[in-house]
C-alpha cells in the first residue's frame, strides 16, 4: 500500500488495484474565507486519476466544493450515513454518477482485493481500508477532540474488529474558535491556547497507544489563519515534529511501540517505509514551517491589511438581517435566559458607528446602533459583514463562526461564562450551527445544492427522525 501525504486530511491511496483520494481540500480557502491550507500541496496531479474519493464528514476543510468540483467525474464517491440529508443529489449534480452512502459498521467491498468500512462517531467518522492484508485506519477528527470516555469505546469497537493495525493517520490539533477567541479578565490567551493544543496532542498519543498500529502519522491541522488579530494563533499550534518524542514521554520507548512517522505534503509511506520527498523538510526551522505563512499567503494577507468599509445603505441592510435573524433565533431559547440578556455587536468593516447593543429583554429583540459598547452589555462579539452574513443566509453558517474563527467575544464578567449565557449570546446572531435552531427546522432552505454553491459550503440538510 502507497500513501502520498497530500495536504491537511488529504491522502492518496495507491492499495495496488484502487487509486482512492480521502477528505480533499487542496486549494482555496475554507470557513468563509478564514481557513487557508499550509503549507500547500507540493504536486495535486496524483488526484486526477483518482478512482474513488472517501469523505469522513462534511466540516468544509473535509469536503471543500471548490476542490471536490475539480475531481474525475468517473471516481466512485463514498461518504458516511450521518444525521444528514441532501449530499448525493448535490454531487449528482457536480457529475459525479456513482455515490454511496455508506451505512456504519458495514464493509463495503469495492474491489476484489480493497474494503472500506465507515465508524461512525456522531457528525464524524472512522475509515478503514483494508487490502491485501494491510489495514489502515484513518481517524481524522473523529477522536482525538472527544472526551477519552467516548475514545475509549471507540478504540476498543476498532480493535475487536482490526486486532492487528498496520496505519493510523489521526488528527492531533483543534478546530473550533473556543477557547483562543474568547477573552475575559483574568484570562491568558496563550498559554491556554498552547495548554489546548497540547491537550490535542495528548488524545492523538492516547489514541494510537490503544489502538498499537506499527506505524502512526499526524495530520489534519494543517490550515493558517491570515487575519491581522489572529495569526498569534499559528505560533502556538504543538510541532507535529515534537510528537514523537512527547509520545515516548507518556509511553516509554518499548521497541513494540508505533512507530510514529511525521509526514509532510509529498512525504510517501510504501508499506509503513517512509520515503521523505516534501520539499518541506529543508525549509524547516525549529521544527516548524510558519515562517513560510507570509510567503505562501503574501497577497492574501496583504488584502486582509487594507480596510473595506460598508456603505451606508449596506449597512441598512445589514441591520434588518440582523433584527430578523434575531427574532426567528429566539424562539428555541429560554424566555428566562433570554431576560437577561444584553450584549453588544461590533462589524469590524462599518467606519463609524459599529456597535449594535442588542437587548432579548422584551417580547421583541431590540437591536440599537451605537459609537461605543453598552456599559449594560455583558459582552461584546467582534465580527466581519461578510461573516456575520453568511452565517443568517447558510445551512452551514455557523460553521464560519465556531470552526473557522469567525468572532472575537470579549466577556466582560467571568460569572457570565459560569452561568453559559455567552454561549446563547454567540448562538443567536450565528447561523445554523446550533444544534437547538438546526433541530427547528428554521435553519433550513428548499434550494440546498444552489446555496451551498453560491455559499462555497457543502449542501447537508438535518435527517428527519
């Protein structure tokens, strides 16, 4: 078996019958603009004559239509069945004419020697190939961000069916904009955005110990982030070129140990023998590559500098949006919880006037704009136009805000966290990434497949039942 390291989660399989391609997102950004791929793929051709694609789930940086829209039509598309609808049409449409949705537990034989068996774990999923032999498990996110109890029970399932592993690729950072933006008194952001990577790391240790593969990888956290107050975060992201010593640290240096192989885009495992092609390796300083961020991002980061404000007239626009994401969102809420709050609403890109104090105190929301925060308001949520309105107008919206760093919260009193009122507060100006509104219905459209094209994010409804 032949396993190219692509880039973040996506690998090239060559198992000797079948050319398979997993979880592709090789150019473009991702989260409305806020994810950018790095370092970037050193050679994407191995995707053209890809035979089947393997999606895990449906996060954006997993299943990214820009680049699902540039793959081989006649490839074989497998992604799990999750709580989500509306995925085969969308691919049916992209030209795609043999799709299945693969049930959980149940191993699919694609070629006489090649199988694949999807694990499901909530919105997330194992993948496991086997052929001629040699299993390979692809963990992904499905684990390492989970509590170790839910871990646990998964590994154990793994290891009653796969005694004997062979690979693991598993995630080993975090997703998510909590904790790194969100800010209160008393808080240090970087040491506790160092202490939650490190965290990470330590699942994806715990992880392949229990699972005992002779060869293990890291990937799946490779993404920069570009915005000016948010790059800080790239410089506390765990070296994955650390992680083999940090595994020896916890587990000793048995010689039956994994062995566990850092890989980067163009690195090559034939048969668990790595082969270190990337181009990466002799840039490397200290054991990481961001210093190449303003290299490979220059002009992006560039048009991220400059300002870009609203016109008067779009604002207006903006503020009804605002007003009727508000009163739809607040009727899945708590009328209590909602009394007590006020919170106020910063667009970063309105030059004057940029806050909206915003009040669930009433029947009715009241939204108010302002020059300055309410004194009353007990936090304050800095975001973009473009984000804030993708996340009323997306099935997956919230997404943008809760994966790809969308807001900077800036809590005011930390008894607020304690009693979780900046979490209803952040919820009811995102889009349909809250379980609570997604289970309404509300966040729903009828046009999936032309939003998610016209949003750049994939076209997953909620199941019925």
């Amino acid at each position: 078996m032949k396993i190219e390291y692509v880039s973040h989660a996506c690998l090239w399989i060559d198992t000797g019958d079948l050319k398979i391609v997993t979880d592709p997102w090789i150019h473009g950004p991702a989260y409305c603009g806020q994810w950018n791929v790095f370092p970037k793929p050193v050679d994407t051709r191995v995707l053209d004559n890809c035979q089947v694609v393997l999606f895990s789930h449906g996060h954006e940086d997993h299943f990214h239509p820009p680049t699902v829209e540039k793959l081989p039509k006649q490839a074989r598309v497998f992604y799990p069945y999750t709580w989500y609808g509306g995925i085969k049409p969308y691919l049916n449409e992209l030209g795609f004419r043999v799709v299945t949705e693969a049930p959980t537990d149940k191993t699919i034989r694609v070629t006489p020697d090649t199988a694949l068996t999807y694990v499901v774990n909530n919105l997330d999923s194992l993948i496991v190939i086997e052929s001629n032999g040699q299993i390979l498990v692809n963990v992904n996110d499905a684990l390492h961000s989970y509590p170790p109890k839910i871990v646990d029970v998964f590994v154990r399932h793994v290891r009653e069916r796969w005694p004997r592993i062979d690979t693991v690729f598993c995630g080993f950072g975090g997703a998510s904009y909590f904790p790194n933006t969100f800010h209160c008194p008393g808080k240090n952001d970087a040491e506790i955005a160092e202490a939650r990577e490190q965290m990470f790391a330590h699942a994806f240790c715990h992880i392949v110990h229990a699972l005992n593969p002779r060869v293990a990888v890291p990937f799946a956290a490779d993404f920069a982030l570009l915005r000016p107050n948010q790059r800080w975060i790239n410089e506390k992201r765990f070296p994955r070129s650390r992680i083999p010593d940090y595994y020896r640290e916890i587990y000793g240096n048995s010689p039956d140990a994994p062995q566990i192989q850092v890989m980067y885009p163009g690195d090559v495992l034939v048969d668990n023998q790595l082969t270190p092609h990337s181009p990466y390796r002799a840039k490397l300083q200290t054991g990481s590559l961001n210093h190449l961020i303003e290299d490979q991002y220059k002009e992006e980061i560039a048009a991220l500098e400059k300002d870009h404000w609203l016109t008067e007239a779009e604002v207006h626009v903006l503020e009804n949006a605002l007003l009727q994401n508000l009163e739809l969102r607040m009727g899945v809420f708590d009328p209590q919880v909602l009394s007590k709050i006020e919170f106020s609403l910063k667009v970063s890109d309105i030059r004057e006037n940029p806050y909206f104090t915003i009040s669930m105190k009433s029947a009715a929301p009241r939204v108010q704009r302002c020059a300055a925060t309410s004194p009353e308001s007990i936090l304050q949520i800095e975001i973009p136009s473009t984000i804030l309105r993708h996340s009323f107008a997306s099935d997956w919206g919230g997404d943008a805000v809760t994966i790809g760093y969308g807001c900077e919260i800036h809590v005011f009193r930390p008894e607020i966290i304690e009693a979780n009122f900046h979490l209803v507060s952040d919820m009811i100006i995102d889009g349909a990434g809250n379980e609570d509104f997604a289970r309404s219905g509300a966040g729903r459209g009828s046009r999936r497949s032309q939003r998610a094209a016209e949003a750049h994010g994939p076209p997953l409804g909620r199941r019925c039942g």
